[in-house]
C-alpha cells in the first residue's frame, strides 16, 4: 500500500494557465497501486463527476509520493482530460448522464456520494450503476505492427502508455507476425487523429476504445515529445 498526494488543476483560458479547481481539489490518500494507476483513477472518478455536471474544459490530474505536494518537474505521474460538448450529447437516443441523475438522486452529488459509502464503491462506479447505461465517450486508435526502429513515429508501445492490448488487437497482430520469438515486431498505437507514416510498418488497423485510453496515449506521446526535444537541446 503507498501513500500518495493529488492535485487537480483547470485549464483558464481567461489567463491561459492551468490552476487548481477549488480548495476540494486536493488531498493524500493510500492506495493499492502506482502513482500512474491512482492518477487515472481519479480521473476518470472527476470525469465522471463532470458529466454528471454538464461541465466542459480540459484538466490535468498531479501526483506526488508521499505526504506532501511539492512542485511540478518533481511529480510522478500526471494525467490529462478534456471534457467536451461532444461527450455531453446524448448517446444513441439516451438522455444525459446527468439527467439520469437527477431523475434518479436529485441531481445532488452528496446523494451520489452517500450511495457510493453506502455501497463502498467510488463515486464513478456509483454513477454508472444509478445510470445502469454505459455512456463512457469512445475514440479511435490506430494500431501498427512494426518491424525494426520507427524513431520518427507518432507513436507509442502500449505498455509505455499504460493500456492493455485489446484481444482483437492481439490476434489481429498475431496475424501480421507479431510474436515473442520476433522481438524486432511490436505494436504502436496512437490517435486517429495522430496518426501518420511510421517506418517498418507491416500492417495497421483501427479500433475503437475508451476515451481514458485515448488520453493515456496522448499523454505518453506528450511526453515522448518532450523528451525528445530535451534531447535535441542538448546534443544541439
């Protein structure tokens, strides 16, 4: 069990800067996992409160080992979320998630939160079951298998994103000569919107995922590209 701390900051676009939400965006707590695995738990936690809330903007979650906030090149993990106009429209004729709870709760969090202690589930889940719909915004990824170096690909491994490889997925690459007796073939993944050429690649495909997974890619190519600039910098 670690002990972690969080922060959870906005985008203002009046002052173009991120900043904390509100005196309730912070706190420490223990938890059963890595800093990654918490950051996104909480996230997707607020996410859900969001939609409950018709709120759109986009914000990012911080987190530190330990006790004690400290400043931002020093976290451990970060996570990035937007929350759309889009994601807030009805999905195949369904209404709101957050009208459902209002009909359902009241429209009140407290109430949302006293059914999540009732039934010692987090608030996202307690959401999903007073909705008893799946209404979690999707976007696509695309896949490629590759063989050899691909340096200049928009692109990620999904380990290094932290998203598991879907079964279609595997046996799809599978397909396509992806195997453990081969360690030059591997899977790249990214955005559809990010997508461009990667070199060495054998085959690619699309296939529809969550929109936390979409973000977790986003966030890893991120910072793959802050990498590499820092790298550059220093060899310039």
């Amino acid at each position: 069990m670690a002990r972690f701390t969080y922060r959870i900051d906005r985008y203002f676009s009046d002052t173009e800067d991120w900043g904390i939400e509100n005196d309730d965006a912070r706190g420490t707590e223990n938890y059963d996992g890595t800093a990654k695995e918490y950051a996104k738990e909480i996230a997707q936690n607020r996410y859900a409160d969001l939609l409950s809330l018709d709120q759109t903007g986009e914000w990012r979650i911080l987190v530190w080992d330990g006790d004690t906030e400290s400043d931002e090149d020093d976290i451990d993990a970060l996570h990035l979320f937007t929350v759309t106009e889009e994601d807030l429209k009805p999905r195949g004729g369904r209404p709101k998630i957050g009208n459902i709870v209002s009909v359902a709760m009241g429209d009140t969090l407290p109430k949302v939160d006293a059914y999540a202690q009732e039934n010692d589930i987090k608030r996202a889940e307690a959401i999903r079951t007073l909705v008893t719909v799946g209404l979690a915004p999707t976007e696509n990824l695309v896949w490629s298998v590759v063989r050899g170096e691909s340096p200049d690909a928009n692109a990620v491994e999904p380990g290094v994103a932290g998203i598991d490889i879907p079964e279609a997925i595997s046996a799809w690459a599978a397909s396509h000569g992806l195997n453990e007796a081969d360690p030059d073939v591997y899977l790249l993944v990214t955005p559809e919107d990010e997508a461009g050429e990667v070199q060495g690649e054998i085959a690619y495909t699309t296939l529809t995922a969550s929109r936390a997974d979409a973000d977790l890619v986003r966030e890893a190519l991120l910072i793959e590209q802050a990498q590499t600039c820092t790298a550059d910098e220093k060899t310039g």
